[in-house]
C-alpha cells in the first residue's frame, strides 16, 4: 500500500513540475539596456507592448495584476523587461532604474505607462455613443454598428506614428476583408479638406471620419496617438492599444471568441 501511495506521490510532483512555466533570464541585461536611451527606446518599441496581455512579475518575480505593474512603472522607477519563457507567454518583469542610466528613460517609461493606465481603465466600459458621417457621406452609429466587431484607429495627419503604421494597418483591413462582422473606422482630428488631398498620396483602408478632434479629446480622454480601440460586437471596449502591433495580436483573438 506504501508503496503505491509513493507512486502516485511522484506522479503528482512530476506533473505538476512539468506543468509550470520555466521562465529564464531577461532577454536583455537590464543595466546595459539603460546606458543609453536609443538602446532602451529601441528595445521597448521592438518587444514591449504594455497594450497587449501579459503575465506582469514585480521584481521579486512575484506575480502581480497589470494595473499594479502600470502603476509602479507610472512612478518613474522600474522599466518592464521581457523574461525568456518556455512558452508563448509574455512575461514582463520590473527592474530598477540604475542611477547611472540615461534621464530619458524615466520619464520615457514614466509617461508610456501614464496614458497606458487610462487605455486600460477604458477597457470593459461601453464605447460612447456616437453618429458620425464619414468622408463619403456614410452614417456611422452605434446602432447600425451593433452585431459587429469595430476596430478604430484614432490619429491626425501631423502625428508621424499615426501615418507611419498606414501600411500595416491596410495589410490588417485587407486580411480581415472577407469578414462582413468587422468594420474598420478612423477618426481624425483633420477637415474634409485637409484629409481628402492627403489621402490620396497616403492612402487607408479604413472608413475616415473628420473633425473628430473633440470628440477624441473630450470624450475618448486620448491623450496619445495613435491609439486603437476594439469593441466587440456588443457595444463594448474590449481593448485599448497603442500601435499596431498589439493590435494585430489582440484582433486574432477578439476575431475567434
């Protein structure tokens, strides 16, 4: 009986050891990627995306809640760093800003996890309702919206990573265009003026409503750009981001739920 007992003891701690997640080191060493702030910028605009989910670790690799990460980094004294992991996860660390490091950096870090902590507050709320008019005369409303999954880029024609990432965000549209459950809509700050000669030398594949600059300030509370929003086929935000490439991740999911 002792014996059997021991047996399934062992199957038990196998089991659950082979389970667990092996995290491993930082990807990049933490006091080297602070020397200078083109190294970390670069670091953080290529691997971190605070937009995205991840599994956020504070620096005792204690798990903690994604607010609580955003709101340690908002402080100005920890940048996020991405721990090697056995599996498709991302897991995001705090590590303490060297005296040494580049001034930069902290408010860098400081104002990203800022607007990200309001992203991320909007996420669960209804979006607000709305009738616009695109540049084609189309109305656009949360009813004749509602049984569809909305993806919303939110820019103007001065800000140079909103115009930047035109290309991968058509080659998103055009990969969802069999979808007739997804609309792809832009709000901008911009006139009808301004906008229509400008996007005929830099095109979107999105529906464009102008002269949303107040809507997008006073009732969005935006106080970056570009910024995404999804919003599921209910009416409500299901995700706030920052560039597209968290948006490509996030739409693959909402598109399969």
């Amino acid at each position: 009986m002792k014996k059997i007992f021991f047996a399934l003891s062992l199957v038990v701690i196998f089991t659950s050891c082979t389970s667990q997640t092996k995290l491993g080191n930082p990807e990049v060493n933490p006091a080297e990627i602070q020397r200078k702030f083109m190294d970390w910028w670069t670091y953080q605009y290529n691997e971190i995306m605070l937009s995205r989910d991840f599994v956020a670790l504070d620096s005792n690799s204690k798990e903690i809640t994604k607010e609580a990460f955003l709101k340690v980094l908002s402080e100005g004294n920890y940048i996020p760093i991405r721990l090697e992991s056995d599996k498709d996860v991302f897991y995001y660390k705090l590590f303490k800003i060297e005296p040494t490091s580049d001034t930069s950096i902290k408010a860098s870090i400081a104002e990203t996890a800022f607007n990200e902590i309001q992203n991320y507050k909007k996420e669960g709320e209804p979006f607000p309702e709305f009738s616009f008019k695109d540049l084609n005369d189309n109305l656009i409303t949360n009813e004749n919206l509602k049984g569809k999954i909305v993806v919303v880029k939110c820019w103007y024609i001065h800000c140079a990573a909103c115009v930047k990432e035109f290309p991968d965000v058509n080659q998103l549209a055009s990969k969802y265009k069999d979808r007739k459950d997804i609309v792809f809509l832009s709000l901008a700050e911009d006139s009808p003026e301004q906008l229509k000669p400008f996007l005929i030398r830099k095109p979107l594949s999105y529906a464009v409503v102008p002269n949303m600059k107040t809507y997008m300030n006073l009732t969005l509370q935006l106080n970056a750009f570009p910024t995404h929003f999804i919003i599921n086929k209910k009416g409500f935000i299901v995700k706030v981001l920052s560039d597209y490439k968290a948006l490509e991740v996030a739409l693959v999911k909402v598109s399969e739920e």
